[in-house]
C-alpha cells in the first residue's frame, strides 16, 4: 500500500520560512517524479513544484519561482519543500504526490498524478 506523509506545515508570519517534508513508502520512490500541490479556500488545486526521479530537473510554478525549492533524498524515500519570502497569497493546504510514470518531463497537472499525502495546512499571516 502507497502511502504519503506530509509534514512542516504551521503558521508563519509574511517574510518567513517553512520546510515542508514528504515521507513516500511502500513504492520504489526512485523511479517516480515527485509534484507538491496547493489549494486554497475557494480555489482549484494548483502545481506548485516538481522533481524528476532522477535528481537534476525541477519545475515551479511562476507564482513561487525563486522563493520555493523543491529537493528529493531518494535513499530516505523523502521529497521536501523548502518555502523562504513566504506571502499571504501563499496561505493553503500543501499536498505531495507521485506520478504515474517515470516521464522525462514533469508534469503540472493534478491528473497526471496517483498516489496523494492527506495534506498540511500553511497559513501565511501577521
């Protein structure tokens, strides 16, 4: 059975940071990409990052592109979000998921992806 944990979420005030985790089990985490999602109250689920299987390729969103980064330690089966210049507008639940397939691209749609964390909560706020 896949499973997806995340972790880090909280509340932090505008300018600060968060490191969110992602623990994978029970799929040889190696071969997939890895995405980070979020949605806020009243809106879609939206990409935020993306990690090819293989380290070296990384995809962001234009809305967190040089405030977000997105790393992988496949030996202990973890996908991390780091979150620094952290706004308001940043205020969501954050998901990871893996990907169907070991694509060459990384993929930005939400369909593309199989397996889901339950989520953690961020809240950007003063």
């Amino acid at each position: 059975q896949v499973q997806l944990v995340e972790s880090g979420g909280g509340l932090v005030q505008p300018g600060g940071s968060l490191r969110l985790s992602c623990a994978v089990s029970g799929r040889t985490f190696s071969n997939y990409n890895m995405g980070w999602f979020r949605q806020a109250p009243g809106k879609e689920r939206e990409f935020v990052a993306g990690i090819r299987w293989s380290v070296g390729l990384t995809r962001y969103a234009d809305s967190v592109k040089g405030r977000f980064t997105i790393s992988r330690d496949n030996a202990k089966n973890t996908v991390y979000l780091q979150m620094d210049s952290l706004k308001p507008e940043d205020t969501a639940v954050y998901y990871c998921a893996t990907d169907r397939t070991a694509r060459l691209g990384i993929a930005t749609q939400d369909g593309a992806y199989d397996y889901w964390g339950q989520g953690t909560q961020v809240t950007v706020s003063s």
